[in-house]
C-alpha cells in the first residue's frame, strides 16, 4: 500500500518527475498517482493535490504554471521568504506559500543553464550569473530544505503523514588529474620539468624527482591507497575518478599504458569504485567520452557507470545525453568550481531530466557540495578556513539528511610544493562529516 497519494489536475512530464523525485526519491515513500479526480476524493490516508481545485481531505499546493509550459525560456522566479526560508514562485493560495514543485523543478532540471547565460573561460555557466547566488541561498540544500518544511506543514495538517525515511551519507571523490608528478614522464618532459625548476629557484624540486627515478623516494602523488584509507576510516564510500585523454593544455595525465598508472587504476578498482574523468575537449567531442571510458574499461575488466568532467566542463543537455548513452548510470560534475555550496539546489541524488526532449532520464546526477581546488584558488582560503567552511557544508547537508559529497585532487592530498599544509584538510573534513 503506498505511503501518500497525489492527484495532477494539469498532469505533464515535469510534473510526474519532480513530484516523484520530492515525494517519493527524496522522502523515501511510496507515492501513488491517482489520474481519476473521483477515484482521488474516496481515497482514504494522506493524500496532496496539485492543481487549482481544492479537494477535501487533501493538502493542497496550486501550480505557478511552469511545469505545464513547454519549452524553455529566460526566467528568473519572483522570491519571497516563508519564515526565515527562502522560497520561489510565492503564491497566495494554498495551503503552501509557494510553488514547491516548481521552485524544485527550475533548480533541479538546471533550466537556467539552458537558455544563453554568462559563461567563464572555460565555457561553464559564471556562478555569480546563477539565481542562487544572486537571491542568496547558493549555501543552502534549499530543495531539501523546502521538502522538510513541506512534510512539516502537511503533518501538522494532516498527523496521519509519515516521517521521512532518509538517511545521511558522506562520499569522497577523488580525480586523478595527474596519475604521478614525476613517474611515468617522456624524458624530454622530465628534462623540461627539471629546467624550469631550476631557473624559477626550485632546485629542491630536482633533487625530488632524481629520488623519485632512481626510487629512493615515493612519488610526491602516490596518495591514492591513503585517500581511500582514509575515506574507509570516516565511513564514506570513496570512487577514484580516473583521466584518461591524450595529453593537451588542460590535460595532464600521465598515460594509462604505464604500468604504475595501471597498476594504481588496478588497485583503485579493488579497494574502492572507479570512474572516468572525461577530458577538457570531451563534451566538444562526443567521440572521446567513449574512447576514454573503453580505455579505462580495458584496463579494469569492467564496465564503468561512474563519471566526473574534468574542470566540471559539460554541456546540457548534450553532455548527459551522451553520457547516458554510453553507459554512465552515476554523473558528479553537479557542482561549483569557484565557491563552495550547491549548484542544484539540493544533496540527494536526482535523475536527469532532458528539457529539450522532455523525459527523466536514467542518469542519476550527484551533486558535489565543496572541492578542495576552488576553495585554494578560487577562494583563496587558507588550509584552517578550508576545513572550517567545508564543515559549515557538511553540517548544512547532515541537517536534511542528506549526502554530502567532496571533491579532492593528488595535489592537494600530497602536501607537497605549492599545495603544501593542505595535506590535513580532507582528513579533517572527513572526520567531520563522519556519518
């Protein structure tokens, strides 16, 4: 029998997806659409209409009109504030201030990202240009939030509810963008590397790496084994996402037919879950995403359903698409490369739905909450204020029960060089967040 049931007066593709995704994914229920307004009425237990009729015995949410509207379209919902929580689509009917449906389904379906919006070097829609930073609320899993104070409202109209049946996670990503920082190095690079060294005044660095040749030292990245010790240790389940393009600009990787690289990839995939990190060019070229994933599936003897774009650079819908076409059933590039917060909206897990073909699709997307290059580079915070703000995250997300996800790279786990006193960051982060 199912949990609640739910009426659409105006029903629709979006609206079947985020109603499922808020009402049954996200609390754990089992939602029930009844379609007949009749059969609806008799319907005993908790029971939510959506749409302008009000019916007895229902909490009852009125549409703004957003899932009904085909199509896309530049928009920037009205805000308002219920409480101290702020809201989009505010209504005045209802027995919910605002939309909540709506307001989901704009964060979620990332509608904003569609339409022409501003863009940095790296083609990736400008965080500042988003609608969460602009209203504010970028720190907040606000969807989750709005789902929490909606299962409130409605208990307290109807205590026959049930309690939601979510449970808080943590998860630890890490991107090998580089494999090693000396191994595995054609010798005119490592010649190359060696002068630059010397002629910026980093002599030691020399030293380093004829140590690391002649193995007399380990590899300054050789973090991989510790990383996913240490995610073991605080509970969180760790995927090692792994590059795999041809060397270019933006990618640096050293080859996965070195045998050190093989045997990490190798390691990787029986202590922990591996992904691919698809390359700078590969949402510009759809070729590589499969060529690059067949790679590393030749390598583990496996196929491979976890992914993660390196520098976060995709396309929507294209990228997801095909993405999910060449078998990624797990997406984790949902997050921000230059601030901490959520992208989406939210930290549970959400399907991807297509706004140009108008169907869910089968690619879960899992929004990350903080990485360690934005908040070095980015926000140029020191190691301690690292750690605090990514617990502020971590504590944001264990309020709504949610997952908080992390993003970690060799550099930085490696205290080493420039990176050097971030070493301690993630284990202090993920000792926090300890489920």
């Amino acid at each position: 029998m199912a949990d609640i049931h739910y009426h659409l007066e105006r029903p629709s593709p979006r609206a079947r997806y985020i109603v499922q995704q808020l009402l049954g994914r996200m609390t754990g229920w089992e939602a029930k659409e009844v379609g007949d307004l009749n059969a609806f009425r008799d319907i005993g237990g908790p029971k939510i209409m959506y749409g302008p009729t009000v019916v007895q015995g229902a909490f009852h949410i009125v549409p703004d009109g957003l899932l009904e509207r085909p199509g896309i379209s530049l928009l920037d919902p009205e805000t308002s504030n219920w409480d101290a929580l702020p809201v989009l689509f505010p209504l005045h009917h209802g027995d919910l201030p605002f939309d909540v449906f709506a307001a989901s389904f704009f964060l979620l379906s990332r509608y904003e990202e569609i339409p022409l919006i501003t863009r940095d070097t790296h083609e990736r829609p400008l965080t500042s240009a988003l609608h969460a930073a602009r209203k504010g609320y970028l720190q907040r899993p606000i969807v989750d939030e709005w789902l929490i104070a909606l299962t409130e409202a409605w208990r307290t109209w109807d205590p026959r509810l049930p309690q939601l049946k979510r449970t808080y996670a943590q998860v630890a990503t890490l991107d090998v963008d580089n494999g090693a920082m000396y191994t595995g190095r054609e010798w005119w690079r490592t010649i190359g590397g060696a002068a630059r060294d010397l002629l910026s005044g980093r002599a030691s660095r020399v030293t380093d790496r004829i140590a690391v040749l002649t193995r007399r030292r380990v590899d300054p990245y050789a973090v991989h084994e510790d990383f996913v010790a240490m995610a073991k240790r605080h509970d969180a389940r760790a995927i090692v996402n792994f590059l795999l393009a041809p060397r270019g600009r933006y990618d640096h990787a050293v080859s996965a037919t070195h045998a050190s690289v093989r045997r990490c990839m190798q390691a990787m995939d029986r202590e922990a879950e591996v992904g691919i990190h698809p390359g700078y060019e590969s949402s510009d070229h759809p070729t590589m995403l499969q060529a690059q994933k067949a790679a590393l599936e030749k390598v583990v003897g496996h196929a491979v359903t976890i992914s993660r774009q390196h520098f976060l650079r995709f396309r929507l819908p294209d990228t997801y698409r095909e993405l999910e076409q060449i078998g990624i059933r797990e997406e984790h590039s949902m997050g921000l490369s230059d601030r901490i917060g959520f992208r989406a909206g939210t930290c549970t897990p959400f399907p991807f739905y297509d706004l140009v073909e108008e169907h869910e699709t089968s690619l879960m997307i899992h929004p990350f909450v903080v990485m360690d290059s934005a908040m070095a580079y980015q926000m140029k915070l020191s190691p301690d204020a690292a750690i605090e703000a990514a617990q502020r995250m971590a504590d944001a997300v264990r309020q709504v029960n949610g997952t908080f996800i992390s993003v970690w790279h060799e550099r930085f786990l490696s205290d080493y060089g420039d990176e050097k006193g971030w070493g301690r960051v993630a284990e202090a982060v993920l000792k926090h967040a300890r489920p």
